[in-house]
C-alpha cells in the first residue's frame, strides 16, 4: 500500500462526497468531476492506462460536461427552500451505511485470501485493440449500436415538443 | 492489507456515498450522479481484479470496465435528457414534488 494510493483514495473519497454532501447543485458537478479524476488516477495507478485515459476522456470531457448542461438548463443551481435531502433521507442514510458494513465485511473476511502484489502487466494499447476486433468484436458492434440508440433516445426524449403537436 | 483489498474497500466506499446520494438528495441531477458514482464503483472493482488476477494478459477485466465506461455514458445522456424533459414537463426536478403517475 504506497503513499500515492492513500492520496488517491482520500481525493476520490472526499470528491464522492462533497458531490453528495454539497447544497450548490453546481458545486456537487465539480466534486464530481474531482472524484472522476481521481478515479483515473487510481486506473493508471493500476497500470490501466487505456482505461485511465478512457475514464478521462468519457467521465470528465463528456460526462460532467453533460452534467453541467442539465444542471443550467433544470435552473437546478437554485437551492431550495426546503433542504436539499429528501424527507426520506434516514432511511437511505441507513440502507446506504449498511451496505458499506457488509461489503466491508466481506472484503475484510476475504483479506488473507486476496492474491498478493504481482508484476504489472505489460500491455499496450495495440494489444487492446487487436482483442476489440478479435475477440470482443460482437461486443463492440453491440456498443455501437446501443450509442448510436442512446444518443438518437436522448435528443428525442429532450426535444422541445410544439403546442398542439401531441 | 494487500493492495487489492485497499482498492476493493476504496470502491466499496464510493459504492456506498454514491447509494447513499441516489437515496437522500431532492434534485433528480443529483440522483443521476450518485448513480454515476456507484457505476465507477464497480469499474474501480473490475479493474483491480483485472490487475491481481491470475491472467492480466487476457485483458476479461479491462475490457469489461471499457465496456461498461461506454454504457454508463449512454446512460447518462438518456438520464439527463429524462431529467429536462421532466423539468419541461411539471417545471421542477424536485423528485419529492413528483408524485402523479398521470401528467
């Protein structure tokens, strides 16, 4: 367990929950954007470096951004009067907090078991996209397909229908 | 501890605040990024199971993780989309204020 992985850990823990924590809608985007970034950082810090740079790309080029619009565009930036927690809240608190314990649980347990530090992978980037065409082919055709599916779904959910058009 | 085990309960961690924000926040954005949270939870665990597995070179982990990067992106554009027409619709994103099935 280096240095580097607990830095990591405490800026992706400390991102997740000021995004969850946070009452400005906005801010809770850019907390999010903090714990993608330190998610991909613990990716490379894995040797995924194909899947770091990935995370990069989707979560904080596509994703946040996407985040963001919604936001400004929902005027949700406006705290309400309200609270920002739902009546419910005890109970998710609780729920959340006991699926923590049990997952902790079982990895604790497992601990000993758990394989042990071994020497990083070496794998480049081309070996990944050989096994995309050979081996997981139909796999990324699917993803394909359902992007494309996604993307047509969204802006038609979105789109701003005429009066009387219905 | 082995490294493995610090990743597994760093994931399970994020797992849980991300649950927990999908549970207990008003705003449906909200609700959108505490799922976001917990899928990258899950990515965080198959990666890390991919880097101390028996086969790396096999590379089962890490294109799942890809795989499932893909389709949480295309998940939030349809959730966020969901969320605006929503809001368009009954002119707020308080998911507390949502309580007719019928427009």
């Amino acid at each position: 367990m280096s240095f580097v992985f607990y830095l990591l850990a405490v800026l992706t823990v400390a991102g997740g929950l000021a995004a969850v924590l946070l009452k400005n809608t906005v801010h809770c985007a850019l907390a999010l954007t903090v714990a993608f970034a330190g998610l991909a950082f613990l990716y490379l810090n894995l040797d995924a470096q194909f899947a770091g740079f990935a995370q990069i790309l989707v979560y904080i080029g596509a994703v946040a951004i996407l985040v963001v619009f919604a936001i400004l565009l929902t005027k949700g930036s406006e705290t309400p009067k309200d609270g920002v927690f739902s009546k419910t809240w005890l109970a998710g608190l609780v729920v959340a907090a006991g699926v923590f314990a049990v997952l902790g649980w079982a990895v604790l347990q497992t601990a000993p078991m758990l394989p042990k530090a071994t020497a990083s992978p070496a794998v480049t980037v081309g070996q990944i996209g050989n096994a995309l065409v050979d081996r997981y082919v139909l796999p990324l055709e699917i993803v394909a397909v359902l992007l494309t599916v996604a993307l047509i779904g969204a802006v038609i959910v979105a789109m701003h229908e005429k009066e009387g058009s219905r | 501890m082995t490294p493995l085990a610090g990743f597994l309960l760093v994931a399970a961690l994020l797992f849980a605040i991300g649950l927990a924000g999908a549970l207990t926040r008003r705003n449906a954005i909200l609700v959108l990024i505490g799922i976001e949270l917990m899928l990258n939870a899950a990515n965080l665990n198959l990666i890390a199971f991919w880097r101390y597995g028996p086969h790396p070179e096999m590379l089962t982990g890490m294109m799942f993780a890809i795989f499932s990067i893909a389709v949480a992106a295309a998940e939030a554009a349809v959730g966020l989309g969901l969320v605006i027409s929503i809001h368009r619709h009954a002119h707020t994103t308080d998911l507390d204020q949502m309580n007719r099935m019928k427009g």
